[in-house]
C-alpha cells in the first residue's frame, strides 16, 4: 500500500507526471511507440477517495479532476497507440484516384491539398475508415465505463458549467443558420475547401513556425520572457494553417503564464478553458481587417477578400466546435447512437446530411471539446472588450497586451456561464456575418 500524502503532496507528484503524460501523447501522434508511468499513490483508490472526501484543503478539488484526467489518460493511451498505428502505418492499396499504398493520413494529405480530386478520395477515406473508426470507438467505450470517478459524475469532472456549453451549441448553431447558409455547402469537399481559405493564401510568411508567428503577433511584448511548449504547429498548407497556427500559439501561450507560485493542480486545468480562450483569442487576429492591413500589409481590396474567405473558415470552424461538442454524449452510448445524432445534428451544421460513414471519423468527438468550444465564444466577448478599451488594434497595444498577461498569471477559471457564452455568441456571429 502506497504511503499516505497529503493533497499538497499529490499535488508534487502530479507536477511530475502530467507534463509526461502530456509529452507522451505527443510522441504518439509522431508515430513513436511509448508507455507511461505513473506513480502508484495517484491511481490508489483509498487516496483517491480521501481526496474526494476532503472538504477543508482547497485545492482537493481541483486535484481529484487531474487524478480523473490521469486515470483516463492511463488507461487510454494504448487504445490512442492502436488508433495512430490505423491512422498512420496501416496502408491501403489504390488504383485510383490514386495509384499506390497509402495510410488513412497520407489519404488526407492529399485530400487538403489536390483540390480536384478531393471529392473522390474523400469516399475512398470513408470506404477505407472502417479500422480506424473502430479504433476511436473503443476510447468512447472506456469514458462510459466511468460514469463517476470517486462519486463525482463524468459531466461534473468534464465539463466547465453542466449543460450550459451543450445549451450554447445548440443555440450557435441556430443563430448562425443563416450566415451559415451564405456559404451554400453541398458536400464534404466544400466543408474542406471553404475552411482552407485558399483564397486568402497571398502574404502570408512562407514558413510557420514560433519565430514568424511571434513576428505577425506585431509586438514582441507578446512572447517576452516566455519559455513556449508550442509542439504540433500545422504545415503551411493555406491561410487556415497559420489559423490554426496562432490556435496552437495562443494556448501555449496561456500555459507558459500559470502562476508558478501557485500548487500545480489549481494553476492549471487539465481541460484546458483558459487554454482554448486564449488560442481562440489569437486565431481571431486572422479574421481582424486591421490585423491583415498592419502585419500582413495587404491593400484594402485583399484585406475585404482575406476577411471574407478566413471569417468563412473561422464560422465553419466554431459550427464544428459545436457539433464536436453535441456529438459527445451519443459517442458514449455506442457507434448506433453516434451515427444517427451525426446524421442528423451534422445536416444542421452543413446544410447537407453528411454520410453515415463518416461518424467517428470527420468531427468525431475528443475530450475536451466542450472548453474548445466555450473558449471560442469567450474569446468573442473578450474581443469586443478589448475593442473597446484599447482600440482596433489592440494587438499591438503594450497595455493590452501587459493587461492580459496580467489577467493570465492568475489560476485559471474551469467554468462558466450561460449569460457569458450567451454574449459571446452573439459578439461572434455578428462580427463574422460582416465579414463573410
């Protein structure tokens, strides 16, 4: 039997471990085979219980949903092992439209960038899927194998608010139909190309990476005595790449400000809200017009076409968010369930029924999604706000940008609320609706 430790002492242990159960999963996207573990004190039931229990010590609850996120992350990591082995090593013969062997990720490569064939290797992704949806299957399989972890329910210990995210998912996709209608979508290949944003491909950086984003960033008050862990930054395929490149920027960026000064377990969350609102908050830049104007250089006719074409993308992307997070807890009631809620919830994100194949595959649910999508709409309000005390151009603001680092090294908020993703949404679908 492991030795009893306080919280605070857990809470050092857990310091160690969860940055490592981090970089593992990171190296097993790369392809790489890895283990992970993890002390025997922080997977003991009796502690787990006491942790539970405690009423005094303030960071006991917030250290009981680190011990569920690394129970989960425990147990799923050799099902996470066999779906990359699917995605990335398992090769399937073609004659067309290609001609070859090809992993389900080279198959996608193809798709993002051969826009002419995109369609047809498409349904060769859907026919050729049936492995690896039954690997990502076994994930939801074991999150509803725990539907309490020390008394506390799964929803309790997942999301940031009960329902309330559920709620604003439903409601975006709603208050969006119609700007979501102006891109008339018929097909999954128009999914893919509109959120490319290939048409906003112009003035961009030719590499990306920590350097050239830091330079778009327009201050480098920014990165200022930061040490990033920026790991996963998208290859620059189109002007959505450096999107999702100020996505990956942003969050990490959050992470690198917890306060050290605080016990590991409340400075950080493993769900990561502040995280999604922050790389949410810099990927906006790319929609911004005076963003585009000032770091990009672009002339007024480029800018209105830039704006247009990434706020096209970023709609699609929250619709995405939205339906990511409707399709959580269908995936926990088995493939049938999920299937049917895609059919149907994924007609209302496109416009167009998307194929049943498809589920588990394209949008399919990750833990987490919840405060990805949450963060998007809190960055929304933030925007606005931001606005309006320092200017269209706050970015480039020393105060703004001094006032968020500040509002950053504090522990970080896990929840929110219906009124605040409420104005979120509306701040989001106005400011997109403009632009597209």
């Amino acid at each position: 039997m492991p030795r009893e430790l306080s919280p605070f002492e857990l809470d050092r242990e857990l310091a160690k471990v969860a940055p490592r159960a981090r970089a593992a999963y990171r190296a097993l996207r790369s392809g790489r085979e890895v283990r992970l573990t993890i002390p025997e004190v922080l997977r003991d039931p009796e502690t787990i219980e006491r942790v539970a229990t405690d009423k005094s010590d303030p960071i006991a609850a917030p250290l009981l949903r680190w011990l569920y996120w690394l129970e989960l992350s425990h147990r799923a990591l050799p099902l996470a092992g066999a779906r990359v082995r699917q995605y990335r090593a398992e090769r399937h013969a073609l004659d067309k439209p290609l001609s070859g062997y090809f992993t389900w990720r080279e198959l996608l490569g193809h798709a993002l960038r051969d826009g002419a064939r995109r369609p047809a290797l498409l349904d060769v992704m859907l026919d050729r899927g049936g492995a690896l949806r039954d690997a990502g299957a076994r994930f939801y399989e074991l999150r509803a194998e725990l539907p309490t972890f020390a008394g506390r329910s799964r929803s309790d210990l997942e999301q940031p608010g009960g329902s309330v995210v559920v709620e604003a998912a439903r409601a975006l996709l709603t208050s969006s139909a119609d700007a979501q209608q102006s891109l008339e979508l018929r097909s999954l290949s128009d999914v893919l190309t509109q959120g490319l944003a290939t048409d906003a491909n112009d003035g961009w950086p030719r590499q990306l990476s920590l350097r050239t984003l830091n330079e778009l960033m327009g201050s480098r008050d920014w990165l200022s005595g930061l040490r990033l862990d920026a790991a996963g930054l998208p290859a620059p395929l189109s002007a959505a790449s450096f999107a999702r490149g100020m996505l990956t920027l942003g969050a990490a960026w959050a992470e690198s400000l917890a306060p050290a000064s605080q016990p590991f377990s409340l400075s950080r969350d493993p769900f990561g809200l502040v995280r999604a609102q922050y790389g949410a908050l810099f990927a906006s830049l790319t929609t911004s017009p005076p963003f585009l104007r000032r770091q990009l250089g672009l002339g007024k006719e480029r800018v209105v076409r830039h704006a247009r074409a990434l706020s096209r993308s970023a709609l699609l992307f929250v619709r995405q968010l939205a339906l990511r997070a409707l399709l959580d807890e269908p995936a926990l009631s088995g493939p049938g369930t999920l299937t049917e809620a895609f059919s149907e919830l994924g007609t209302r994100t496109f416009g167009f029924e998307p194929p049943p194949r498809g589920a588990g595959l394209l949008f399919r649910p990750r833990l987490g999604d919840a405060q990805r999508f949450a963060g998007v709409l809190l960055a929304a309000e933030q925007t606005e706000r931001l606005v309006q005390e320092h200017d269209e151009d706050w970015f480039r603001n020393p105060r703004a940008i001094e006032q968020l680092r500040a509002e950053t090294r504090v522990p970080p908020a896990i929840t929110t609320d219906k009124e605040t993703l409420e104005r979120g949404a509306r701040a989001l679908t106005t400011r997109l609706s403009e632009l597209i």
